[in-house]
C-alpha cells in the first residue's frame, strides 16, 4: 500500500466520521459514497476499519461508542455497557426539545390533568398514542390511575416537569384563555383554568 493510497483511505475515513457524526438515522453504504464522492468499495472498506478502530483492535483503546450497521445503513452507537449514565445525562442535563405536538399534548395534560388519552386525542383532534409514550419515556407524565369502569388510563404531570419549567408548582401556569386565538375552545366543556 503506497501513502497516497494510506492518506486518501484516512481521510475518507476522518470524512466519514463527520458525517456519522450528524446523522440522526442509519446512513445506507451508497448514500454515503455518494456523499462523499468516492466508489462504493473504498467507502466499505473505510467503515470496516473504523469499526475495528472504535473496537480497539487497531491498537488503541476501545471507545465509548461503536459504528454499526443496522436497518441498512450505518450509524454511530452508544455501547452497551454505557447506556444507563447516557440516558441519566440525557434526562437529567441535556434534556432534549420536544416536538411541538409533544409541547400541544404536554400543555393539555398540565392544564387539564388527571386526562385520559381519549380525551387528549379529543382536543388535539390527532391521535396522541405515540406522543404519549415519548412523554411516559422522558418521565415528564405518569399514569395517574386507570379508570374502573372504562379502563382507561389517566395522564397526570411529573415533579420533573415542574422542574424543567422553573416553577413550583402547576398554578404558577399561566391562565390558558388569553393564550388561545379563540379563547377557551376546545377546553371549554372541560372546565379549563
């Protein structure tokens, strides 16, 4: 192997790098050579040595995450043994924005809580499924109590919460009418603050 050959494979490689480095999603192997201009092989051939180098079997130490390929692409990964102090950093220190229907549903649980999803889906008008689950996830709602005769399951906010908002307690909210374009519809029959 001549050093033109060795430095061109290094930085393709350093050029990888920066680009796994954004991706939010796993990166197909023709993406990637594409992005970079360079021939599907050589790009395969760079990925296999960094995931040996991230591995440490080039000599260096093995590192705190790993280059896999997954759901037909590739992608930066946390390992395993990590897992639990990246998820305290990212719930408790870099807590990450949510997604405005993620802030829509959030704001109707608060104003109007103990809420069964049903009835967030009603005001929202979308289903809430999914939203509530990332909400669940990220500890800022907690299942109340699940009604007796329907089954179903009431949504109430967290201390976490409170916390991320810089408030006390859920009065501290400002009153939700003059926030609205058309003052209370939609929270009208339940009886909004």
């Amino acid at each position: 192997m001549t050093d033109d050959v060795h430095d061109d494979g290094a930085a393709l490689e350093r050029r990888l790098e920066a680009i796994m480095l954004v991706a939010d999603e796993p990166l197909p192997l023709v993406t990637l050579a594409t992005a970079l201009g360079a021939p599907v092989p050589a790009v395969r051939q760079s990925l296999e040595r960094l995931v040996s180098d991230y591995d440490g079997e080039i000599g260096g130490p093995r590192r705190g995450f790993e280059l896999r390929e997954v759901g037909g692409g590739w992608r930066l990964y946390v390992r395993p043994e990590h897992d639990e102090v990246v998820r305290d950093f990212v719930l408790t220190q870099s807590p990450t924005r949510l997604s405005q229907a993620a802030l829509e549903t959030l704001a109707v649980i608060a104003y109007r809580q103990p809420i069964a999803r049903s009835s967030i889906a009603a005001i929202r008008a979308v289903n809430v499924d999914s939203v509530v689950r990332t909400l669940l996830g990220r500890g800022l709602i907690t299942e109340a109590f699940t009604d007796a005769e329907t089954g179903a399951i009431h949504y109430e906010t967290t201390p976490l919460l409170l916390t991320q908002l810089g408030i006390n307690s859920l009065d501290e909210l400002p009153p939700i009418s003059p926030l609205l374009p058309d003052g209370v519809e939609g929270f009208e029959e339940l009886g909004a603050r």
